[in-house]
C-alpha cells in the first residue's frame, strides 16, 4: 500500500466513490511506549479523513471525516514512510 492508495481511498469515502485530489498529511509521533505510529488526515477544514499506521502490528486503520472506522488493513507495509527510528516529522507527505 502506498500514501497515494490511502488517500484515494479517504478521498474516495469523503466524495462517495470519486477521489478528488486532496493532499494528504503525515505525522509520526509514539504510542505513550516509544513505538512509532503514523496519523494520516486528507486535506480540509475539518480534516475529510483520517488514518492511523502502527509499523509495529503492520496495521492500518481508516476513519471518515465524522470518525467512524470503515476500514482496517492488517499485515501492511507503507514503503514512502521513514524509517522509525528517525524521531521527525513528516508533512505532505504526497
């Protein structure tokens, strides 16, 4: 899966199966344990879509604009993050 994937599929939630081109923004931050966890939200006022990444469980879930999950992905890798390890944080991402 790939940034451009998880936006298309936020975008599309948002617009009722039509991807509109929003850009999408990257946060990494920690769990309270020091593991890393990515947070994804698509481009708006409020925010039109969220997601949230654990590298660790290799899990992904997305939120629509109102907060409710409609997807999870288990066993995914997201090739364009960062390494962990590195502490900074990343912003349109796409």
């Amino acid at each position: 899966m790939t940034l451009k994937d998880i936006a298309e599929l936020l975008s599309k939630r948002y617009n009722r199966g039509y991807p509109d081109g929003r850009t999408l923004n990257v946060a990494m931050g920690n769990n309270g344990y020091g593991r890393p966890v990515y947070l994804f939200t698509l481009q708006g006022s409020p925010p039109k879509g969220y997601g949230i990444y654990t590298p660790e469980t290799a899990t992904l879930w997305l939120y629509d604009a109102w907060g409710k999950r409609f997807k999870k992905f288990e066993d995914i890798r997201i090739p364009e993050l960062k390494n962990p390890k590195e502490k900074e944080r990343c912003n349109n991402a796409m």
